[in-house]
C-alpha cells in the first residue's frame, strides 16, 4: 500500500463516523499531513455542520504548517455554496499547495468544479486514490445521484421451507434476538422504511430502531384506500410518517401523498423520495410489496434472514435470484447477503 493509500485509508475511516447522521450530504473524512506526519483530522458530523475539509483545518494547532501541507480527502472539496462556504475556496484561502482525492462528487453541482477551482489556483491535485473503497462507503449519496432514486435495500426473514408468515390471523415472530438487533441498526442507519397495507394491518408494526442508539428512518405505508386503523403504531405520531393512498386521509399525524394506482406506483414512491432527499430505503413490507421492487430490478442490496424454523403451510416468501448470495451466521439463523450492482463496491 503506498502513502497515499495509507493516508486516504485513515480519511475512510474518518468519513465512516458520520454514517447515519449526514444525509442527505454524504460522509466525507479528511486529513493533512506535513512532513510525514497527521497534524490534523475531521470528518463531515451531520447535515448543516462543518464539512470535514474545515474541522481538519481547524484542527491544525500551528497554522502556519498548512502552507506546506498536503491534504486528503475522501471526497471532492465542494465548489458552491450551500448551508456552507465552498471548501475548495477555503483551501487556496489557506495556501494548501496540494489536495489527495479518492472520487469525483457526482453531485452535478460540484461534479469536477471544486478539482478545477483548485488546480486553477494552482493547487497540485491527485485524484483516484482509493476511489472504488470511496465509493463504497457513499453507496447511498452516489446511488441518488447517480440513479435519481435512494438506494434500496431489502429485507425479510423466512422459514426453512421458504415462508414468511403463517395464513391466519397471528403474525410468526421468526428473528431471533440478535437478528432484531440487526435490524434496528439498519433501521438507525438508513432514511427511510417501507411497508404495505397488509403487514401494516396484521403485524401493527412500529418501524423504529428503539433497540439501537440512532435516529429513527421515515416511516412509509402503501395503504391505496386507508384500510389501516388510526389506532396502529404507524398512526401514534412518534416518527415522521408518509402514507401513500389514493385520496387523503384527515389524520394529523402523518402525511398523505397521493398516488395515481392505475400507474407503477413503485416508481411513483421513488420519485417522491427522491424529491424529497431520502438517499436509502429498506422495504420491509410483505411478499406483495417486496415482489413488486424484485420484479422491476429496483434494488440493489437484499438481507434475507433464513430461521431455522419449518412451517409446512403459509405465505411464501418473494423470489430472488441467490446466484452471487454471501451467507453468514448470525445469532440461530443463516443471513444471505445479496448485491445487485457491483459498481458500487469494492473489489
């Protein structure tokens, strides 16, 4: 590994502190370095605050040490304005004579901008060190600016013999302990989780990540004619809830968005998400809901938790292709890991 790598490797794991509290702007970590060694460190906390650039600048105890510095970062130093002055303006303000890449914001309001403003300063710039690593860690940012669309990430759990639930009215508790756990993580870590009406109606189900220190994701119901009682966690207010439905409803506590279900709806939702900066999605819904992503191929992670349980007779589980499937143990259950688009990930 060469010192660059080295460096922009440090930067990553900087950038990965802010998974979870940064979107919709994506984790960024950074660094610099002067004569051998880190005199400063900072990453991108939460939307709003600091970039990473200005808390490693910050950082630096001697100022006068950064006109001889190099600087690393994990992402491409922001040209425009925003809720931030532009980073790449702060860097030749500075006089850094010289910046490490990983990647190219896809952001088209940066998108190469901030690597021109610079070498335009005449600040010497490295780009494509670690770039695929980079990409990786901003899987979600990148998809949703690459793709217009959040990143979706599937996710159920299913008996041995390949089913979901049982046909009557109780719902099969079929994660165990640490798979919740799990799930909740997950739950902490993305924006946003949907259902449909049917697991809404027979699991009543919160959709919080209560097991795990985080915030909660937006909670999502497809409920066409509002057949989902008030009454139901997804209703009591606690979380920031959207329902989509044919016409709206007169409850306060959530938001109706209106759908046109002669059309994809799928697509429909993933517009407005879109519209409205949610970068990752876990569908969490039943067979139905999870079925209609797989089908159309709007997906690009699934979690599948196999329970060492049979059940004989009930609702069957959705049908993917488990071809290119990584499984490991977790807990008392078998977990197949599937990703859909390589391109995101690293080698």
């Amino acid at each position: 590994m060469s010192e660059n790598e080295i460096y922009m490797q440090r930067c990553l794991q900087l950038a990965a502190c802010g998974l979870g509290t940064t979107s919709p702007n994506p984790m960024v970590g950074a660094l610099l370095v002067c004569d051998g060694k880190i005199i400063g460190e900072g990453f991108h906390v939460q939307s709003g605050s600091p970039h990473a650039e200005v808390n490693a600048i910050n950082s630096v105890k001697d100022p006068d040490l950064l006109t001889k510095s190099t600087l690393y970062v994990s992402l491409e130093p922001c040209s425009h304005y925003g809720k931030t002055p532009p980073c790449a303006k702060l860097i030749i303000d500075k006089k850094i004579p010289k910046v490490v890449v990983a990647c190219l914001d896809p952001n088209p309001q940066v998108s190469g901008r901030g690597i021109n403003m610079l070498r335009e300063a005449g600040v010497e710039v490295v780009t494509g060190v670690l770039e695929q690593e980079a990409r990786t860690l901003n899987k979600r940012f990148i998809c949703y600016q690459e793709n217009h669309r959040p990143y979706i990430i599937l996710k159920w759990a299913q008996s041995l013999d390949g089913f979901i639930d049982k046909n009557d009215e109780h719902p099969v508790r079929l994660s165990d302990d640490r798979n919740l756990l799990e799930v909740h993580k997950m739950r902490a870590v993305e924006d946003a989780i949907l259902v449909g009406k049917n697991t809404a109606l027979k699991d009543n189900p919160s959709l919080t990540a209560r097991l795990y220190a985080g915030k909660n994701p937006i909670r999502l119901l497809i409920d066409r004619r509002l057949q989902v009682p008030q009454t139901t966690h997804l209703y009591d207010g606690d979380v920031p809830t959207i329902v989509f439905c044919e016409r709206k409803g007169d409850s306060s506590k959530v938001e109706y968005v209106e759908l046109d279900f002669s059309k994809n709806t799928t697509q429909q939702i993933l517009e407005y998400l879109y519209k409205i900066n949610v970068q990752s999605l876990i569908v969490e819904g039943g067979c139905e809901t999870l079925q209609r992503f797989i089908d159309a191929e709007l997906w690009d992670e699934a979690r599948i938790e196999y329970a060492p349980v049979v059940l004989c007779i009930g609702i069957s589980a959705p049908k993917i292709d488990l071809k290119s499937a990584e499984i490991e143990q977790v807990g008392t259950s078998k977990v197949v890991h599937l990703l859909k688009n390589k391109k995101y990930f690293s080698k």
